[in-house]
C-alpha cells in the first residue's frame, strides 16, 4: 500500500525541480570519476617525487625491455623501400650526416643474421689510399664520471692510434643492434693500432646508475674502455646528437669521418682500414668482420637493417 505513494511522490519531486531526479544520480556519478582521476593524478605526482618510478625502471633488466622494444619495432616495421636511411636516436634537432668513405661500401649490408647461413664476402684487394677530410680535432675526454674497462684515457695519450668513438646507451635497441660490430671491430683492430672507445651517454634517468651500466657492459660482452658521461660533457664536446654514433679518429688526433645510426658497418670498417693504412700500418687486414647476433642483437630482417623507431629528445 505504501508503494504507489513512494512512486507519485517522486513523481512529484520530479516535477517539482524539473524531472532533474536522474540527471542528479548521473551528476553524482560523474564526480566520482572526477574524484577518482584527481586522485590517479596526485598518486603519479607522489610516486614522481619520491623517485619511486625510476627506482622501478632500474630494476627492469635490459634483456627484458630489449625484447619488448625489438618486439614492438618488428610488429611495426614498414616497407623497407619506404625509408632509406639510417635508424637513429636524435637527442637534439637533428643535423645530416657527412658521407661515409666510400658510399658503396657504406650502403652495403655485412654479417649475418642469426639463422642465416649467408657469409660475408671477402674483398681480393686492400683498401685504397685515404682521401678522407679533415673534419675537427678529438676534443677533451674528460669529464665522465667513471671509466669501465680502462683508466681514463685523453687525447695525448691517444696519439699515434686510430681511434673509434662510439656514442650509446644500453636501452637503445638501435646501439643494441650496433655493439656487436664495435665489439668485433676492437677485437680484429686492437693489436694494430685501434683504439675502440664507447662513450655511455644516457637518454633517461635510469640509465646513469652505474650498476646499471656495469650489468649493461657484463651481459653485453663489451671489453672495451666506456667512460660513462652522465653529464653529456663528452657529448657536447663532440657536438654530438645521435645514439648511436661513431667518430673516427686519425693518429694525428683529428677526426676523419663519422657514421650515424645502425647499419652502414662495412663502411665504417673501411674507414678504419684507411687511417690504419694511411698512418703506414703494415699488414692491415682486409675483408669484413661477420656478426651473428641473437636475440635483441639480432638485426629484424636480413634484408632490412632498417626500422621505424626514432627518439626525438
């Protein structure tokens, strides 16, 4: 009996302020969701301040974002006719790259892949005498704040030697992709006069724990001498703006040439091979180093060095 009442009373109140009785529920309904983003809103704030998200990013192993970005970049990846330069990481407005040595050699691919049976081929003769220009001295190695594998080494010091400047970070799939090379280049050229320095220059916060970057060269067989340069002071000394980068350094200390981004490695190699016959080193070895490489290493198609990542900084 007491339910038609309850119903024309709400009737009533409805008419009363406007059939507005649901419209309430939604309001009310709608500010609980305000609420709850405000309060999503203050927790990302709390945990940002108190460091709490890149303590958790440190403790992320690089295999396991390595695989999830290579992942990610596979899935993606475009036409490969669609894009036909370098993959890079910019962390300043991007500038053109100089050509390598030789544009031939440079835009021919070199290794193999994991999987591929393919051999690298191996030149007849080598290499011709360098015509390769001047483009700045090897400026001031200091300022890292810590060198792994090695004492700190200076330009004096480095007199006399070809030497290979190679920028990257640890989670950058694209130096991931580039550090076998650098690594076989220092094992076929370190006896002949190479010095193969790789300058460790974070992108983001996570990647200046030194632990973290000692685990990174660990795990990645790196043996060569990394200053780790937290605070870019060999970056900009280099004017440098990409991950990676190599620089090429003759034995008078200047620099000769330079690659960006992954890939283009026989080029690299090449340039390496004229500034050791140009500073009348015997013997030089000829042909290419072969990499295969696994896992987040491994380049995404042996046709196709390329990728659609770029960092933007």
């Amino acid at each position: 009996m007491h339910g038609p009442r309850v119903r024309q009373q709400r009737t009533a109140d409805a008419r009363r302020h406007g059939g507005n009785i649901r419209g309430s529920g939604e309001a009310r309904g709608s500010g609980r969701i305000r609420r709850g983003i405000g309060a999503a809103v203050l927790a990302a704030v709390v945990v940002i301040a108190l460091g709490l998200d890149t303590q958790f990013l440190t403790r992320v192993s690089l295999a396991s974002t390595a695989h999830l970005e290579q992942g990610l970049v596979d899935r993606l990846r475009p036409n490969p006719s669609a894009n036909n330069g370098p993959v890079v990481m910019t962390g300043d407005a991007p500038a053109q790259p100089q050509p390598l040595a030789d544009a031939e050699l440079a835009k021919t691919p070199v290794g193999t892949v994991a999987g591929s049976p393919a051999a690298t081929p191996q030149p007849s003769q080598p290499p011709p005498a360098s015509n390769l220009p001047v483009e700045g001295e090897l400026p001031s190695l200091s300022g890292a704040v810590q060198w792994l594998n090695s004492p700190p080494l200076s330009p004096e010091a480095l007199r006399g030697k070809i030497v290979v400047i190679d920028f990257w970070t640890y989670s950058c799939i694209n130096c991931l992709r580039a550090i076998p090379y650098v690594q076989a280049w220092h094992e076929k050229y370190k006896d002949k006069g190479v010095v193969v320095i790789g300058v460790h220059t974070p992108e983001f916060a996570f990647e200046k724990n030194i632990e973290n970057v000692k685990k990174a060269v660990t795990d990645l067989k790196i043996d060569f001498p990394v200053p780790i340069d937290n605070d870019y002071a060999i970056w900009r000394a280099f004017h440098n703006m990409y991950w990676p980068a190599d620089y090429f350094i003759d034995a008078q200390g200047r620099i000769r040439d330079n690659a960006f981004g992954e890939g283009e490695y026989r080029g690299s190699e090449h340039t390496i091979q004229l500034l050791l016959q140009e500073a009348g080193r015997t013997n030089v070895p000829i042909g290419f180093v072969a990499v295969t490489a696994t896992g987040a290493q491994a380049a995404p198609d042996e046709k196709d060095d390329r990728s659609p990542e770029i960092y933007v900084g």
